[in-house]
C-alpha cells in the first residue's frame, strides 16, 4: 500500500502545564471547557460537541472575523487518564482525516507532560498553519486551568 503524501511528517507538541495529569485529561474530554481553550489565532469563540468514547463523534465549529471553520472526527483512542486519540477532518485537510493523538503523562512535581501529535496530513501545507494553531490552543488551555 502506498503512503498518502505528507504521511509520516509530523506535529509534536510538548507542554508541561500546572495542573494534575487528570485534570488535564478531563479538560480535553469536556466540551463546555473546551469552548473556552479552543480558539486559536483570531478565533473568539467555538461550539464544540463531544462523545468522548472510543467511536464517539468530534464537531469543533470555530468563529472569527474572517469566518467559521468546522472540525469534526472521531475518537480512536480513549485511554483515561494517559491518552485520547482522534481523526480531525477540515477543509485544510481536504476533508481526509489526520490524526490527532494527546498524550498526559504526571510529572515528578505533580504537574502534567503533555506531548499531541498531529499527523497524516494529506499535503505539507497545512502543517505550519497546524503547528501555530496547536500550540495557541496549549497556551490557552494552560490559562483556563489556572483560572
């Protein structure tokens, strides 16, 4: 079988963030949360619908000024409290899915090592775009626990 083009190159992501593994974990698995982290960029704000189980469905629908971008997928991987897997399909992966896997690993001081992998994209050029929006998504997720 041959590989898709762009299989095989991509995303990782490492965070250490100031919260429990378990609470990192429930934040990602909690869509009412997950409206308030999941904003990249300009986004200002996200319906998100979650069946977090695996087979579950995914629909993330982000808002900016420059328009709405749906997101949706479904969960591969649901492995409490140590990992959570999902396809992500949008119209910057020509609509194939990619892989998202998250993993939460506890820290000596308490504190949770988060590593996501987003991978299997169709095409390099939506990677870059991916990386600053991931890594957005971290840092915000890293404020809603601390608040």
């Amino acid at each position: 079988m041959m590989a898709r083009p762009g299989q095989g190159e991509a995303i990782v992501l490492r965070r250490r963030i100031p919260a429990s593994r378990d609470e990192v974990f429930a934040a990602w698995i909690d869509g009412d949360g997950r409206r308030a982290w999941m904003c990249p960029g300009d986004i200002t704000s996200a319906d998100v619908q979650l069946d977090p189980r695996v087979g579950g469905a995914l629909r993330i629908l982000m808002h900016g000024p420059n328009g709405s971008y749906e997101h949706w997928g479904e969960f591969t991987a649901f492995e409490r409290p140590s990992k959570l897997a999902f396809t992500w399909c949008a119209k910057a992966t020509d609509f194939l899915p990619t892989l998202v896997t998250v993993e939460f690993r506890e820290a000596p001081d308490g504190q949770c090592d988060l590593r996501l992998t987003h991978e299997r994209f169709p095409r390099p050029e939506p990677r870059d775009q991916y990386r600053g929006g991931w890594a957005q998504i971290l840092i915000r997720l890293e404020i809603f626990l601390r608040s």
